[in-house]
C-alpha cells in the first residue's frame, strides 16, 4: 500500500509536470476544407485568425480559387467558375489581396477592386499592411518586371538594384517593403525599400538571395545561396543575415514569414525524407511541425511540407501532402492554452495534500 501511494504521487507531478511543459509548446493540427476540390494552400493569416489562400480541383489543374478560411465558415473568392485566382495576403481589418488571372485585386467583403499597374501591364498582389498599401508586381508574358506598390489610388515601381527586375513579397506597417531585385550583373538579391531607395540585403556567401517577409520591428526573412550552394533561411536585422540552418541532416531550409515576436516559419529537408517539413524557428532553434501531427493524420500519410505564414498569437498556415496521392491541403496549427500560474498552484497544492496524506498513512502501517 505505501509503495502504491507514494508511485502514484511520483506519478502524478512527474505527470503535471511533463503536460505543463507540453502545453508550452504543443500545437493542434487542422486539415482545412478544399472547397469541394482536391487541393489547397494557405499563405496568411491575420489576428483574427482569417486564413487566406486558393483551393484547385486537381494539382497543376490550371484554374484555382482565391479562398477564404475562418473559424465558422469557408468560402471562395472568385468570382468565376473558370477562374485562375489566387490570395496571398490579408490584413488585420480583412481586406485581402492576391491576383485574378493576371490581374492584382483587393477582395474587401464582397467588393472586388483592381489593381492597376504601370503602363496597363499585368499584375499581381502578395502582401497588405493595416494601412492598406499593397505590393506586389508588374508582369508581362510571365516574366516578372518591377516591385510595384498600391497606396490608395497612387501606384509607385520601386525599380531595381541595377538590374532588370525585381519584385515585393512584404510590407510592414511602417511602409517598409522587401523582396528581391537584380543588381547591374543580373543577380537578384533580397532587397528592401524605404519609399523607392533599394537597400541591397546582401546572401549568405553564395550568390543570390530572396527577403519573403517582414515584422514591425524591421527584421527580414526569406532564404539565400550558402558558399556550398545549397540554400538556407535568413533573418536579416539591417544588412547583417543570420543563417537558421536546417533539420537535423537536412541540407536546404527556406523561411516564408515571421511574426511581430520574430517567430519564423518557413520548411527545410531532413535527413533521409524526400519531402520538406514544415518547420518553425525559435531563433535559430527550428521545430519540425510533423512532431505535432495526430497519429491518425500520419497513418494516412499527411506531411506537413511548408509553412507560409504565422501570425502575433503564433497560429500557423501552409500545406500539406498525402504521400502516395496528389492530394494537398491547407492546414492550421494552433497553440493549445497554457494553464495559469494560479492553476499549476492549485494543482501542486492538491498534489501536496494526496503527499501528506501518503505518508501519514505509511506512519500508521
């Protein structure tokens, strides 16, 4: 009896503490709704936890639609059957932002507006402040031209490094805005502007590099060419780049956004899987999202492959692949609650009783 009281008290703090420790850090996993098609993807999400992106019948199908994810409802925002729409970014009010054909629009409730860009060019939108500025770029025959960027109804191209082209992935509240331009030899490198002066972000030794996101506090993400060649994620804070390195045995990582805490989500290879993971950086500490998934969801040979954007409350949205099919989806993760101060100490509390208990009653036997 005393051996079974005292293992059930060593049972049950080793218990609290190993779920207290897990709720810090454990996520919940959701498959979204592919709007009757076979294949989704996620690209934003906002405070609220609205999630944008785009759902198509079959991979490489041809026609997609802009989709809309929240926590009662999903629905589309194309307005066409036929239409190749996507969403790629959303705001803190719901305004969002992506491309219809070829077309930069903003999807405000059921108000759909036109982007127009430089010199009747195609166009394309990919990130929105609470200011509503936009950025995005021209197009023309498929090739991506300038970094453009909407602010109300004046459309400004950044130009480039020297180069040809360039493009805008970001933009924080401030106005700041990265992306990637080519420099005088033809090379793209990540880029930031602050109004149209380009800032060259520098790589990781190698010879291009790419900026994908941006927080309030200016630090840039996105990935670059190592003096291996591989290619790793990067924070930049100023032009000083940090690489975040990979997975355990993994030899490329790419970082798609980081949040107003400098969390970084993005993916990376790891050693010995074909598929890339879906992984979220600490610092330079990465975290495989898969050691998340329900085993139900691996069982059916759910990957969560990448990562493409997480918001201040630390939700993430990318995709994920069914191994063995070409079925997509987009997924969700979510911070399970951690207990409050007050609650680990009424637990221990509790805890301390059953102890005492425990050992008077070993007193008297």
């Amino acid at each position: 009896m005393k051996y079974r009281l005292h293992s059930q008290v060593a049972i049950a703090i080793s218990s609290l503490t190993f779920n207290g420790l897990a709720c810090a850090a454990t996520y919940s996993v959701t498959l979204l709704d592919t709007l009757s098609g076979t294949n989704s993807i996620a690209y934003g999400i906002n405070s609220e936890g609205r999630i944008v992106g785009y759902s198509s019948p079959t991979e490489g199908s041809g026609t997609s639609h802009a989709a809309e994810w929240s926590a009662s409802a999903s629905h589309s925002l194309s307005l066409l059957e036929s239409e190749y729409a996507f969403a790629r970014g959303i705001n803190n009010a719901g305004q969002v932002v992506g491309a219809t054909s070829f077309q930069a629009v903003m999807w405000s409730g059921t108000t759909v507006t036109a982007l127009t860009a430089p010199s009747g060019l195609g166009s394309r939108a990919t990130a929105i402040n609470d200011k509503g500025q936009i950025v995005g770029q021209s197009h023309s025959g498929g090739r991506l031209l300038h970094a453009i960027v909407w602010d109300g109804t004046s459309t400004t191209d950044l130009g480039t490094l020297g180069g040809e082209m360039s493009f805008a992935t970001g933009i924080n509240q401030m106005g700041l805005v990265v992306g990637a331009a080519q420099n005088r030899f033809g090379t793209f490198h990540a880029t930031s502007w602050t109004g149209t002066t380009a800032t060259d972000l520098g790589t990781l030794g190698g010879a291009v590099s790419y900026a994908t996101g941006v927080n309030n506090d200016g630090n840039v993400v996105g990935y670059s060419a190592t003096l291996s060649g591989s290619f790793h994620a990067v924070i930049w804070n100023g032009n000083v780049a940090t690489d975040l390195g990979t997975l355990v045995g993994g030899d490329g990582s790419y970082a798609g956004a980081i949040n107003n805490l400098g969390q970084v989500v993005g993916y990376s290879s790891k050693s010995g899987d074909i598929t890339s993971h879906a992984v979220v950086w600490n610092g330079t500490v990465a975290t495989d999202l898969n050691t998340f998934l329900e085993p139900e969801l691996v069982s059916e040979g759910w990957v969560l492959d990448v990562a493409n954007g997480i918001n201040d409350s630390g939700s993430i949205v990318g995709s994920a692949y069914q191994v063995g099919t070409s079925n997509r989806k987009a997924f969700l993760l979510t911070l399970a609650p951690v207990p409050e101060p007050q609650t680990y100490g009424l637990m221990l509390a509790g805890l301390g009783l059953i102890a005492g208990v425990a050992r008077r009653r070993s007193k008297h036997q």
